[in-house]
C-alpha cells in the first residue's frame, strides 16, 4: 500500500533535494525546474520501504508566486513532511503554507531541518524552538521535528524511521498489509490482489498530468482515491460527463492489472485530449458532480459576495461567496455555512475539503468542507433552515453516507432517488397525505360517480407537492402516483378501479351487479387479505363467489391474480410489494429473505418476485434482487413498515 506524503516550505529550502536525497529520485522533471535550480510545477517521487510497503512523495513549488500551483500537489496527500532550512528558519512561504496545509485540515505529518550542514548545534537547536511554536497553533502540533543534510547525509536513515511511523499514523496497521482490500481512506492496499471494485466503494483520480506516449495514447495521472482501480474499468470524466476506459495502469513506471489508492498512471481509451486537463477527475462515484454552486462549511465566516480563488483537489476556480438571507446560518464554535458560487464547473462531492484564499484583507486563507453539491432551489430553500444544515455537516462528519443522506433528503424535502423515482421527506410525505385524505374525507357515503378519480386525486397531490418542494410537473407527477401507491398498500386507501375511497368505508357495486353477487366478491376480497392466502379456487367456492365475481373484482383492481391460483386482494398485494422493495433496497433480496420477512412459503415468494422482476419494479441479479427501473422511490415516514395504517 502508499501513503502519499507532500512537501511543503519556503523556496530554495531543500525540498526537491531533500527527496533526491531518500529516495534517489530528482522531482523536478521539467527542463527549466533544473535550468533554474527551482520547483515551478508539482514533481513526484516514491520510496519503497524495507516491509514492502511504499511511500509516495509529491514535491510542491515554494515561490510565493507558485501557491495555486502548491495547492494542485497538497489537496490530495494524505501526511507533509514540512522543510525549513536551518540557516534561514521559518520563512514567508514557510507560515503561508502552515495556513494551507491547516486549511485543508491535515493533522499528520513531520518537519525537517534541513541544511544542517550549515549550522552548529545552538541555531539548530534555536530553528527547532521556532517550529514546534508554529506547530503548536496548527492541527499539525505535536508532529516531530528533526535535522537533516542532503549533503553530507546526517540525519536521512533517521527520517526513514520517522516516516515509517508517520506512514502507520496515518494508515495504521500498514505493515505487511500489502493484500488487504481496499476502503475510502489512503489505508487501502495496492497489490494486485485487492478486492475488485465496486458501487460501495468506488474509486476516484483527480487529474494532476495529461500527456501523451507514442503507440499508446493519453496517458493521465494523479492521486487515486476511494476503491481499488481494475484494468479495463469504465469511468466517468467529470466534469464533462463521458465515459473513458482505463486501458492500462502504472504504478512507479510498473504495469498492474489493478492498484488502490495512491499515485497511478493510466493509459485512457474513448477520450479526446480537449477534454482532459488538470482539476478533472475519473471516477466511478455517483457522489461526484460537476457543479458550479456548493453548500459549504467555512472554519471562519467570510463577507457575503467575498470573491475568491476555491482550491479543490486538483482543480481551482473563481468564485463568490453567498452569506445573505437564507444562507447567513451560523454553525458551531466559530464556522459558517454559506453558498459559493463558481465562474466554472468543478468536480466535487460532499465531505470534500477545499481551500478559499482572496488577494487582501482579513482571513486571506479559509478551509472549508463541501456539505452540498446541488443546494436547495425556488420553494426548496425555504427549508434551508440553521438546524437542518447543522444536521446536514453533524452526519456527513461523523454519520457516514446513509444518515447524510437522510439529513440532505430533510434539507431538500425531495430528491432524485434510484431507477429515476422521486424521494420524499416525512414532513412532506404527511403533509400532502393530509391534503388527499382532506379531499376524499367529504365523499364516504357519496355515490360512486361521485367519489374522486384516481387523475384527480393525483393531480391534487401533485398541486400540494408543489407548493412545498421544487419538482419538475414530471417528476412531482411520478412522486404523487408512487404516494398514492403507498397509501393504498398501506390500508389508508382502497381502490375500486380507476375510483379511490378512504379505509373503512363500503365499496359501492357497478350499476346492475346483482346484490348477492358484491357480498360474494366482499367476501372474496377479504379471503385473499393475507400473505399466505388459499388458492384462488378454494377461496372462490368458500365466498360463494362465481367465475363473473371474480372477473369483476380483478376488472376494477380490487384483487391482483399472480398465477392460475394465485391470488391477493389489492391493498394486501401492494403492502407485500413496498415490502419487498423496502428490503431490496437495503440488500440484495433472496427468496429466502423475503420468505421470513412475510412468514409465508417459497411457492407464495417466487411469484411475488416473478411477478416484480416482470413490471420492472425489481430486477434479478446473481446476488438477489434489486429496485428495478419502474421502482417507486417515495420514502416510507419513520417508524412505519409497508402495509401499516
């Protein structure tokens, strides 16, 4: 495995030497980086340690002028190994760098004295007092500090040591892990043999250098992230969108058919060079959008419409920041939460760190963490209160990704949820059932023409989602259907046919229909009420009720017939379906695991699942089943199960 470690301190202190000197690699690759003795753009080296284990070095510029450039090599380390020169001590570039390494809120690293050659042991000792005061106000306080010479050798083995153990700070458990199956932090191996990639961890490379090798193609490379990375993965470029293939890895000038996180090489099929450059990333995550407005946590508030330079990952851009009305909310201790808006897309996806730095006054260099990479919009952001933002950076920095999820959904009121449905907060949901319930409350002893349609009922339903959160009519249309669904498997309401009526009251029979004839199919229906029901036959001759009645009651959709004999009453049959799609969508569901959830048999499962792998609202995979493409999303209010008044 790698951690991958940055560099950072003044210009002409040592850093590239410093590199040269433990691990026989020179960073500045660039003809005028070795013309004129100075870093101009990021350089890379690495170091293989006595355990198998590697370290991964990305050697940063130190002139003022180069900061954006810094920035593109210290927004994917993991560790810095801070350089101060012991004959001038700690310099301009040396503090402003402190302030960007703490803005991005790096807590593990190292300093290095270097150039010990030219100095006794008192200025030593005078330059050690004076960094572990800087230290001490900085998330890095309390790193070790130690004296080296790239000349003459004096204190290098010493460094190997302390990165070592820097290494197992930051990745604890490193050592002769060099098999263990990648996870979303830099402690993921990168032997050939880690676990492959997939949807729960997926990985992502924020490109820092695209160039092109004869017979090959484009090649770009960067810091990889999240999962292992297997040959021949589709990735998504963003932003941009399309689709790229990782036709070849390298790691260290090596070829590997898969790698985890660290610096990697990869040779891109399907992609046009106009579209790659520095600050875009490939990935997998579905998390990670290009985005031109983000909800951010600040470590300290900045002025509203404060315009500024944003530093994220590898990529920069111009913005403005946005503290006026709904977003001047106040977080704890000394933070902010605002908008900030871009003059470009970026990629970017919650719990990202990113770096603001304006030209003069006050505060020049903020840290901030991406709560949000689509905040709220029109009627939504009246929901954009200081407690559901609270909550919102509470969970993404320290609930992981399904209780961020849940606050963002609070936040929002309504989402995009899997397979192209829509999901719905509780509030929302309650509020809009109230409004269908009001509606159809007036019409329990009216006559059947005169009882709601199922159109109007959703068109209503749609009015009422509106007037709370921000949909598209298509998207609001398929969230009142899926509610309106769920009202019906939930026992709330009943529907006979196209015509919908609240629980508990009398169905009314189609003009004509023999009197006899409804109680049989009343009858019928509430045989078939059950998870476990009897065949259909059975059922049938114990109701009383003829082949007509069973005709008619499926006509007008009060029962739902699986099979031959297979049949359930409607609201029944709906409970089992919301069931069925509820456990999906927190595993993959077996017949097996469907069977115990419903306490029926296998015979009663597989036709249930036939019947939802059928209609889309599932689909089968070698693991088990799925939400499907058809799946309604609308979130069931907490503390209900499907089925339940």
């Amino acid at each position: 495995m790698t951690v991958v470690v940055g560099t950072a301190g003044h210009i002409d202190h040592g850093k590239t030497a410093l590199l040269r000197a433990r691990t026989g690699i020179d960073a500045d690759r660039l003809p005028e980086e070795r013309r004129r003795g100075m870093t101009i753009d990021v350089g890379y080296a690495h170091l293989g340690l006595p355990d198998g284990t590697e370290l991964d070095f990305v050697d940063v510029p130190g002139h003022d002028r180069l900061v954006g450039n810094m920035l593109v090599g210290a927004g994917e380390i993991d560790a810095v190994m801070l350089v101060i020169a012991a004959d001038d001590g700690p310099r301009a570039q040396t503090l402003e760098h402190l302030e960007l390494l703490d803005a991005l809120g790096l807590n593990h690293g190292i300093a290095v004295i270097t150039k010990a050659d030219l100095a006794d042991a008192a200025r030593i000792a005078q330059v050690r007092d004076d960094v572990d005061r800087l230290l001490a106000g900085t998330a890095l306080a309390g790193s070790p500090v130690l004296a080296v010479s790239s000349v003459d050798g004096r204190g290098i083995d010493a460094l190997r040591a302390d990165l070592v153990e820097l290494r197992d700070r930051v990745a604890p458990g490193a050592a002769g892990s060099a098999d263990r199956p990648g996870a979303n932090t830099p402690r993921t191996a990168r032997a050939a043999g880690a676990a492959t990639t997939s949807d729960s961890n997926p990985s992502r490379l924020a490109i820092d250098r695209v160039f092109t090798v004869k017979g090959r193609g484009l090649v770009v490379t960067g810091t990889l992230r999240g999962g292992p990375l297997a040959r021949n993965t589709t990735l998504r470029l963003v932003p941009g969108g399309g689709s790229v293939r990782a036709r070849e890895l390298q790691v260290h000038g090596r070829a590997v058919e898969q790698t985890g996180p660290g610096r990697t090489a990869i040779n891109l099929a399907g992609a046009e060079a106009a579209e790659l450059h520095r600050g875009a990333v490939l990935t997998n995550d579905p998390a990670v959008m290009a985005t031109d407005r983000l909800l951010v946590r600040l470590t300290r508030p900045m002025p509203d419409r404060t315009r500024v330079r944003v530093h994220l990952g590898t990529a920069s851009a111009d913005g403005a920041i946005g503290r006026a009305g709904r977003d001047a909310i106040d977080l704890p201790g000394a933070a902010a939460a605002a908008i900030l808006r871009l003059a470009l897309p970026i990629a970017a996806a919650p719990g990202d760190r990113l770096v603001l730095r304006r030209a003069s006054g006050p505060d020049r260099v903020v840290g901030g963490v991406v709560l949000d990479v689509a905040p709220p919009r029109g009627i939504s952001r009246r929901r954009q209160s200081g407690e559901r933002v609270r909550r919102l950076a509470e969970a993404i920095d320290t609930g992981g990704p399904t209780s961020a999820a849940v606050a963002r959904l609070d936040l929002h009121g309504a989402l995009s949820g899997p397979a192209g449905g829509i999901v719905l907060a509780d509030d929302v949901i309650e509020a809009v059932t109230s409004d269908v319930l009001a509606a159809l409350e007036g019409d329990r002893s009216g006559a059947d023409e005169a009882r709601p349609g199922l159109g109007a009922v959703r068109a209503r339903a749609v009015r009422a989602l509106r007037r709370v959160v921000t949909l598209r009519r298509d998207d609001a249309n398929v969230a009142a259907a899926a509610l309106i669904e769920r009202l019906v498997a939930g026992g709330r309401l009943v529907r006979d046919g196209e015509r919908l009526r609240l629980a508990g009251t009398d169905p009314i029979a189609p003009a004509g229909t023999d009197p006899g004839l409804a109680l049989a199919m009343d009858r019928l229906e509430r045989a078939l009420a059950v998870a476990g029901p009897p065949p259909l036959a059975e059922a049938a001759k114990m109701a009383v009720c003829p082949a007509a009645g069973i005709r008619e009651l499926e006509r007008t959709g009060r029962i739902v017939v699986l099979d031959v004999d297979l049949a359930y009453s409607t609201s029944t049959y709906r409970a089992l379906e919301a069931q069925a799609l509820d456990l999906a969508s927190r595993a993959p569901l077996t017949p097996a695991a469907l069977r115990d959830a419903t306490g029926t048999s296998r015979k009663y499962v597989m036709a249930i699942l036939a019947d939802l792998d059928r209609r889309g609202i599932l689909r089968r995979t070698e693991g088990g089943h799925l939400p499907g493409p058809r799946a309604p999303a609308v979130r069931i209010p907490s503390g209900t199960a499907p089925g339940d008044p």
